[in-house]
C-alpha cells in the first residue's frame, strides 16, 4: 500500500506498549535529575535536553497508538488482506484514514468481484461504484491482493462466460446491460492492474507477480464447463481494455509482458475447439495464434468499450484475435514499456512471427508499440529502430526484386502479412528522416534497408503524404536557413530532394509491382504525388513565429531534430485544406505528365517561393529596381508564365543560383530512383 508501514502481529502491540511504558519512565528520570541538579545548584539544562526528549517520545507514542488502533480495525474487518509471507504475516498501515479507507474498499470490491465471478448478478451491479477508485494505489494494492493472481486471471473469464450464455440465449436486451457491466468490471481491474504493479505498488519479484506468470500460463477451466482457457488469454483481455491512464510500468512488461512473448514462442498447439452448429469446422493451425477470450468465445467486440467498437458486419462474433494484441495496445502507452517489451524480442516479433500476425490485425497492434518505443532520439530508440530496420529490410527485399529496371512482388500474400505495421512504421521513419537522409547521401549499408521500409510504408497513403510532408518541411526549412543566413543551399537542397526521391520513386514503382491485386489502398497510380505538388505546397512559407514561437535562425538546430514533424503536420493539414477547397469549387489541379514531373515543379515551387523571401541578402539585389519587376506584384502560387520566366531571368542576371540548384535537385531524384530499384537487384547477377 502506497505510504504504508509493513507490520507484524503480536510484535508490533508488544513495542507500541513498551514504547509508551518507555516514555513515562524517561520522563520520572528527567524529573528526577532536575531534582538532583537544582539541590546541588547546578546548571539544569541536561535536565531540560531530557524533559524535551521525552516530550518528542510522547508524540512518537501517540502516533503509534493510531496505527495501533487502525490495525485493530483491519483485523476485526475481512475486507482488508494482508500479506503473507515466509517470516510471517504482513499488515500494511497506512499513514491516514483516507488510505485505510481506500485500501479497505478495494477489499471490499475484491469480496464482490469473487461473487461476481460465480454468477452473483447484483455484486456484478454493486461492482461498480469503485471503478472510479482503481486508480489509487492503495485500492488498487488491496483488490489485487485480494483476488489474487489466479482471480486476476479467472474473474475476466467467468464474466466473458456470462456473455456468451446471454449471446447464445439470444436475449439482446440482457447481453446489452452485462456487456456495460462486464467492460466496466474489466476496465477496472485493467487500470488496478496497471497501478498496483506499478512504481508504487508490488514489487516485480512479490509473490503476487510470479504467481501472476504461473497463473498466465496454466490452463483453467471456463465456469460450469465449456472448455478451458490459458490464463495469458484472460490477461490479455485485461490488457486490451486498458486506456493508458496511467500506462502498464515497464516493470510489468519486463516481468509480464516478456513471459507472455515467451510463452507465444515455445506454447504447446492450440487445441481443437468444440464443433458449434452452424459453423464450419476448422481445425488449428500451426499459425494460428491464441485468441483473447473474445475471439476464443466467440463474442466480437462484445469485451471492447462500445465506443471503440466498430459497427458489427456481418457474423461479426467470429473477429479473430490474438493474445499479443491486447499486450502491444498497453504497452503502446509509454515509450518506457514498449521499449523493454520490445528488447531482446523484435526479431521473433517482426520475423518468426509474420504468419499469426497476418491471422489477425496484420501487425497493426506490434505497429503501436514499434512507435512509442522508436520514435525518440534517445538510446534506446535508436539501438530498437536500427534493429527492426535490419530484421524487416531483409525480409522485404526478399518478396521484392528488381526486374527489368521495375520492381516486381514475388508473393503478394507473405508481402502483406504485416501490412498493418505501415502507417506506425511510416510515423518512425518520419522522426528518423536526418538519419535516413544521410544514409543515402552517403550510400551506406543501411541505406538497402531504409529503402526497402520506404517501399512498404509508401504503399499507405497517410503514411506516403505524411512523409513527404515532413520531408518537404525540412527542405523548406533548410533553405529559409541556409538564404536568411547569406549562404547558398545547392547541396543542402540536393540531398533532402534526393530523399524525396526514393520516396516518390519507391512510391511509383511498389503501385506497379502490387497490380490490379492491390486496391486497398489507391486507386490509381501516382495520384498522391501529383495532387500533393499539384496543392502548391512548395509555395506554402512556413509560419515559424506561430509554430514555434521563434524565427527560423533561432530554431533551425533544434528543427533538424524534431522541428520537421511539426511543420510537416502543418503542411499536411494545410494541403488537405486546399484539396477539399478546389473540390468544392470544381477547380482542377495541375496536370503533370508523372511523378518526375511533379517533383521537378516541386523543386520549383520551394525554391521560388525562399529565394524571393531572401532575395534582397543577394548582394547584387537593388531593392528598389527590385520592387518594379513584375514577380514582386504578386506571391509566387500566383504567378503565370510571364512572372515564372522573369524571375528565372532576374537570378541568372544576379547571380542567384536558381538554374544550378534546379538541376543539381533534378539530377539527385533521378538518381535516387535508379539507387532505390537497385537496391532491390539480386547481387548474384
């Protein structure tokens, strides 16, 4: 319990009544010793030391009392449960009647859980009124203690039981108030679970967490028959309904979260399940993966929070599922648990285990912990990244190959088996984008794997537009640099456009090499690349005093680092809007022959709208000629020919490297697209 004292029984009567007896003793000895000291007329002041000392010993006494008086309270009580250990019997005493109260109501919603858990419908009601508690440690502590692991494990599974009669009796009504009631249940355990084996709860190596992972991994028997379970499947439903308020510890994912992985990895078979009328009979596969209580009973999204359910389609009781699911949505809470989850784990996750993750969300789960646990630039982070960017590079490269100068998919199906993992793994490479950026300036190793990511993710059209969006922000925010400072961006420019180039290449040629099989996704090739230049969002300057408070000198180091997401958002939002305004208004947007095109107009657009936001640095720049040309009457995104033609003119004659830094650009994305193919070339030919 959170602020509590441990105590033992009878020891700590015995010492609250010699303590007590102790101080009336140090008091008649300094009584006495004033006597002595005053009849032989010398100074009392140790007297006096003592007297204060046994003042302080007074209050000492009388706080030991209280609690003496709280433990006697907890010992007439059978809501609270103390701890057993091997030396004896454990109280906890809390510092306050709050604590107390706390604590003794999670004994007493431990009491009806246990009821609620043989059928008891109105402790199942009465159940309730203390979901608001679970969030305190010493509630939390207390119920935890008195279920017990094995109840922690059993008491998800008996309610999810419940459900399923009201299902199969198909009372609507019925299932309807026990799935708010159950769910409510679960999120209270779930949040009770998270506090109570938290910083300021038990201990990683109590008894109730090793308990806890025999427990997970035993087999127990479903209430009044039906079939058995493996504790780990009841757990994860807990996990699942957690809404990370607070986060599962990383402690609990070390000690937990890890056993639950292992035990995926050396599980015996699943067991073949009972033939239900009606259904198709489908024995258990190698790969397939074992399900939550939902999907092994199943109830759908029946065990899921109504708002986070979608709308049932179909027989939608027969989703499947799988136990890691819940684990990963948890621990996608905190970067700290998804990183010790992940550890020592990703090359099973991400490899051994592609087949049963695309028996279910397709990794979309493993997706949400990958992101929490990779997108800093912390140690961690980095080391995490590195690793799932060699373990996933070799596997794509090895259903993608070059072929003819394109791009070819060898097996669509094992292709796709970790689709879900995409858009998360898209968000990770955004805030890497400096790092993978230098890899392919300076054509490292790493560079083949980065490649072979980008081709998965740019595949998924929010994670393609939000990467590009990112990369364009960076480049934008290169140049406003490197023009405000008086310097030339050539170079600069060269390399963030090359990078755009492996994306929009990889982008071109992954919609070619899925074909007519893959439409999921976009219905027509190229379209993202051409409407996102085709908004102007080169033109588009960004706002550094709003976003960030500072200029862009002030920010630049920092934007490296982290500033890009930021302004890529903007960007993105900002694109989104034009798009769904010219819809409304009918008004076309630009036509480009392909995506070449597009990324040359792109270069055009950033360089156009900089250079003439900087231009008077130029030391050949006369303001006031300047101030009669015909590109200075209106913003760039508004210029026709005769403004775009004039403008080149005008940096040529002032030597403003406008037609330089366009061609070096243009050459970087082409060969960027030639390296991106290449990396997928057999070396064996």
């Amino acid at each position: 319990m959170s602020g509590a004292v441990g105590v033992k029984q009878p020891a700590f009567d015995q010492m609250v009544a010699r303590f007590t007896a102790a101080c009336g003793q140090v008091e008649q000895c300094a009584q006495a010793l004033q006597w002595e000291l005053s009849q032989a007329q010398l100074p009392v002041g140790p007297a006096t030391r003592l007297r204060g000392m046994a003042g302080r010993m007074r209050a000492e006494a009388s706080d030991l009392r209280r609690r003496q008086a709280i433990l006697q309270h907890l010992q007439a009580t059978t809501a609270y449960v103390p701890q057993w250990t091997p030396t004896g019997t454990l109280w906890d005493l809390p510092d306050d009647i709050r604590a107390l109260q706390a604590g003794m109501d999670g004994g007493k919603a431990a009491e009806l859980a246990k009821k609620a858990a043989q059928g008891d419908a109105k402790a199942l009601s009465q159940l309730q009124k203390y979901g608001a508690q679970a969030g305190d440690p010493n509630f939390a502590k207390a119920l935890l203690l008195g279920l017990g692991a094995k109840g922690v494990i059993e008491l998800p599974a008996a309610l999810a039981k419940k459900l399923k009669s009201d299902v199969v009796a198909g009372d609507g009504d019925k299932a309807s108030t026990d799935r708010t009631l159950v769910v409510g249940t679960l999120k209270m355990l779930s949040k009770a679970l998270a506090v109570g084996t938290g910083p300021r709860g038990l201990d990683p190596d109590s008894v109730f967490m090793r308990q806890l992972k025999t427990e997970g991994r035993a087999e127990h028997r479903f209430p009044g028959g039906g079939g058995t379970y493996r504790g780990y499947q009841s757990l994860s439903t807990v996990l699942g309904v957690s809404d990370g308020h607070p986060p599962f510890s990383p402690q609990f994912m070390r000690t937990i979260g890890r056993d639950m992985i292992d035990f995926d990895r050396t599980r015996p078979g699943l067991k073949p399940q009972p033939i239900v009328p009606g259904r198709p009979y489908e024995p258990p596969t190698s790969t397939d993966p074992l399900p939550d209580l939902g999907g092994l009973l199943h109830l759908g999204w029946l065990l899921t929070p109504a708002k986070y359910a979608p709308a049932q389609q179909g027989n939608g009781l027969d989703r499947p599922t799988d136990y890691l699911n819940g684990l990963m949505k948890a621990a996608a809470f905190s970067k700290e648990a998804s990183q010790a989850l992940l550890k020592h784990n990703l090359g099973y996750l991400l490899h051994d285990r592609r087949e049963k993750w695309a028996r279910t969300d397709h990794g979309t789960t493993l997706g949400l912990a990958m992101k929490a646990a990779m997108s800093g630039h912390d140690k961690e982070s980095m080391s995490l990244f590195a690793e799932a960017r060699k373990v996933l590079g070799q596997d794509i490269r090895a259903h993608v190959k070059a072929d003819g100068g394109k791009l070819k998919v060898l097996n669509l199906a094992q292709f796709e088996q970790l689709s879900g993992l995409r858009y998360s793994l898209g968000l990770i490479m955004g805030s890497h984008l400096e790092d993978i950026d230098t890899s392919f300036a300076g054509k490292n190793s790493a560079a083949q794997d980065y490649d072979a990511l980008l081709a998965y993710v740019a595949l998924d059209n929010e994670a393609f537009w939000a990467l590009a969006n990112n990369q364009i922000a960076r480049t934008r925010m290169g140049l406003d640099a490197q023009y405000s400072s008086g310097h030339g961006a050539e170079e600069m420019l060269a390399q963030r456009m090359g990078m755009l180039g492996h994306l929009f290449a990889l982008r071109q040629e992954m919609l070619g090499a899925v074909g007519e099989e893959y439409k999921k996704q976009s219905d027509a090739k190229g379209d993202l690349v051409k409407e996102l230049v085709g908004t102007g969002i080169g033109y588009l300057p960004i706002p550094y005093a709003n976003l960030f408070g500072k200029g862009i000198k002030e920010i630049y180091e920092e934007g490296v680092n982290y500033g890009y997401g930021k302004a890529g958002d903007w960007l993105t939002q900002q694109a989104q809007r034009i798009l769904e305004d010219k819809k409304l208004k009918n008004q076309p947007l630009p036509s480009f022959e392909n995506d070449q095109a597009a990324g040359d107009e792109l270069v055009y657009q950033m360089l156009r709208s900089t250079l003439v936001s900087h231009i008077t640095r130029f030391p050949e720049v006369d303001p006031k000629e300047l101030k009669e040309k015909s590109f200075m009457k209106k913003p760039p995104e508004q210029w026709g020919d005769l403004e775009k033609n004039d403008f080149t003119k005008y940096c040529g004659d002032k030597n403003i490297p406008m037609d330089t830094s366009v061609d070096q650009a243009k050459l970087s994305m082409d060969n960027a697209h030639r390296d991106a193919v290449n990396h997928f070339a057999d070396p064996t030919e």
